[in-house]
C-alpha cells in the first residue's frame, strides 16, 4: 500500500506543470489520497465479508455492557433530538443548515415553513421563514439551470460542512459558525452545477428537550481552489445525487466516552451515518500528525478484521504526507504553518445492504492544504465519491475498506478569487471539526 501512495509521488510519471510544482503538491491520482483526506487514503482492505444481500435488519443487536446511545429522530424532514453538550449543539446547527439548502427546502414553501416550524425556537419562526422565503428566491435560478422551468426533480441542491467554531455555548445557549460548501444545479440541460462557499453563523438555545434555532446569518466564505486535476463533470453526471436518488448527511454529535461516536443502529441510516462518521474522522488533520489519535480512531470505526492492515496502511500514509510537508505532531510546519485537511459528506446512497454487511456510496468535499505565508501550499478542494464497506460487528457498523472512485466535480464559484492561505487557520485546527453522524 505505501508502495501505491509513493508511486503516485513519483515525479518521472507527472506531466511537467506537475514536476515543477512536486514539493508543493499533494501527488498525483493517490495524491489526493495521502492528502487531502481519506478519498486520499485510497485504502481497500479485504475481510473476506460475505456479498451483501438486499435487506437491512430493523433493530440493533448491543452486547451485554454496551448501552446504545439515542440517536436521531426525523421531524418534517427535519432531524431532531440532539445531546445536550459542545457535540450536540455542532450537530444541530449542521443538520439546520444541509437541511436549509436542500432541493425540497429550497422549492417547496409548505414543506419549508414545516420544516422551520420544527427548527425554530420560540418567537424566532417568523423571522427565520421569511429568511427561508428570501433564500429559496435566490436560489431558484440556480436550480433551474439552463431549462425554461425549474423541476425540482432534477435538482442539485448539496451541502456539505467542512468545519465548525463554536464562538459560545453553555448548557442553554451556543452559537456556532460554520464554513461550508454548497453545490447547486440541475442534472438536466448543458450548466453544470455551481460549487460555493459559505460562512453561516447559527444560533441555538436549549427548548423543550432538544436545540432550537434562534437565528442565522449567512455570508461569503473562504474559497478554496478546486484541485486542478479534476475537470468538471457534465450536468448528467450528478443525476445520482437529485432527491430520491441520494439523501444528505445527518450529523448527531452522539459520542462515547473516548469521544467517538456511539454505536450505530442496525438500520440503513445506522449503516450510512457510520459510513459519514468514517470519512469524516479518516478527513481529521489528527489523522495525519497525531498517531495515538489515529490508532484510538481506528479502534473505534475499522473492523477487528480489518484493523491491523489499516492500521499498517493509514501510519504508511500519515507519515508520508507528514514527511512530505514537514509537519510536525502538533499539526504545524517549521515556519509556523497549519495542516488543514477535512472531508464533508455532500450526499450518501446504499448500494447494498444485509444484516451483517453494507456498501454505501459517498460523495464528498475533501480540502487538504497548510494554512499558512506559502501560498503554493493553500488548501485546495476535491470532490469524490468513495465507497464505505461496513460490517455489523461489536454492536455497530464498523468499516471493511474504503475505496475512491470517479471524481464528481462541480464548477468552480464565479468570479470569485480563492482565500490567502493564511486565512484557513481559522478553520483548520482540531476544535474547528464538525460533530459526527
């Protein structure tokens, strides 16, 4: 596996703008691998799981000590029931900003002011639908694309969030900024879905058992450079991930107590929220500088069959991409710079599924780059699909092998010129993560 991540390195098979830049790259086809996040770790491991049939068991099965933690409940399409802490409260305000830029959100006014209805504290719905209204406006021509009329059928309306600082939280009130990642369009037609950047400042107050949306404010966020070896994709190529074709990620910040997440359910959504927590825990910068993290992380989310050869692959990986950019175990070059690498979950979709093993498909967001006064190192974005193998073992969905495959890339944002490479620190330390699925 090393072997494969150093051949990708290899300037003799680059082309020669590749050459010249191979000390401030990521690498080539595995590059995006080793680092821009677990897309990048281009890991496939074998434990010999049976072909997974075509049915999900519906209720969970928890070994004698192990106390299964709640987890997400769905409310006019709108997830609800979040933990009381940091995590909870990074998830709700996640869940409240996908939910905000989906397709049926976004074109539908019943369902929307439903869907506010649910999110919104009290004496906040009437300002925050009217805010829904507005944006749903906006956003219609996106949607539509180049055809005459918007069918929301064929809509592309995908977020992802990359990262979360929480500016303050007590147990009643938090207020969390995120910075996300919004792909809008149509599958139908010849303009390809848009990719954009978002800073969304959310705030939340505990009501009636569960996080509440008191306010929202969006605006312009940090834009990262799509990687430039991926070509956009046509607008055909996204039909896979217009509403009924795919569902979003659904974050829920419910952890044990080494801070991982609680086992999952024995359900489809418990299979694809395992599969999300994966990419996005493999997508950590700890991943890379942080070998006690990455091993207690892989005792967490990797199969017991599957551990030891992952184990061996991710530290070949971490210490490439750690030995290639001078970073150090806290994170940071020698001139002061700060890896910054996350992955966000765009769209999840089973493609088989039994009671004991699942395949799901992922298309992801992955940024990797070092925050800092080089600016041939910014961080970059990639768009990729990959593809979680679980197996239901321990009590919950643990991953068999993650394996990427085609890229599917949206265009660029318009006009609009990436962030200074030292503004990423702002998103990129440890703390900045998102809540896990």
């Amino acid at each position: 596996m090393a072997d494969r991540f150093r051949r990708g390195h290899d300037p003799s098979t680059t082309s020669s703008k590749a050459k010249r830049s191979t000390a401030k790259l990521w690498g080539g086809a595995a590059g995006i691998v080793a680092a821009l996040t677990i897309a990048g770790a281009a890991v496939t491991v074998t434990t010999g799981s049976d072909p997974a049939p075509t049915h999900v068991a519906s209720s969970p099965t928890v070994p004698v000590g192990q106390q299964a933690v709640p987890r997400d409940r769905i409310s006019n399409g709108v997830p609800v029931g979040y933990p009381r802490t940091e995590a909870g409260a990074k998830a709700a305000a996640a869940n409240y900003v996908i939910v905000s830029g989906t397709s049926a959100f976004l074109t539908d006014k019943r369902l929307r002011h439903q869907a506010v209805a649910v999110m919104a504290a009290r004496g906040s719905a009437p300002t925050l639908v009217s805010d829904a209204d507005q944006a749903a406006e906006r956003a219609s021509s996106d949607l539509r694309g180049d055809n005459a009329k918007l069918d929301p059928r064929q809509a592309v309306a995908r977020t992802g969030v990359l990262a979360e600082r929480v500016l303050g939280f007590d147990i009643h009130k938090a207020t969390i900024r995120l910075w996300t990642t919004t792909v809008r369009g149509n599958s139908a037609g010849h303009t390809t879905p848009t990719a954009a950047f978002h800073s969304v400042t959310v705030g939340l107050v505990w009501e009636h058992d569960d996080w509440k949306l008191s306010s929202s404010s969006a605006g312009h966020g940090l834009v990262a450079p799509i990687d430039y070896r991926q070509a956009t994709n046509p607008a055909g190529d996204f039909a896979d991930y217009v509403p009924g074709k795919a569902e979003d990620a659904v974050l829920t910040g419910s952890t044990d107590a080494d801070g991982f997440p609680a086992p999952y359910e024995r359900t489809d959504r418990g299979a694809r929220a395992a599969a999300t927590s994966a990419v996005m825990l493999w997508g950590d910068p700890r991943f890379f500088s942080d070998t006690t993290w990455r091993h207690r992380m892989l005792a967490a989310t990797a199969a017991p069959d599957a551990i030891d050869t992952l184990t061996s692959d991710t530290d070949a990986t971490a210490r490439l991409v750690s030995e290639n950019r001078g970073v150090g175990e806290d994170g940071r070059t020698l001139d002061g710079g700060l890896l910054v690498t996350r992955t966000a979950v765009l769209a999840t979709r089973t493609l088989a599924d039994s009671d004991r093993t699942a395949s799901i498909e992922l298309w992801t967001a992955s940024v990797g780059g070092v925050a800092g006064q080089d600016e041939t190192q910014r961080p970059q974005i990639a768009f990729l699909r990959m593809t979680v193998d679980l197996a239901w073992t321990g009590g919950t969905w643990k991953a068999t092998a993650v394996t990427p495959s085609e890229p599917l890339v949206p265009a660029p944002p318009a006009a609009e010129e990436a962030a200074p490479a030292g503004s990423f620190a702002d998103v990129g330390g440890a703390a900045d993560a998102p809540a896990t699925a």
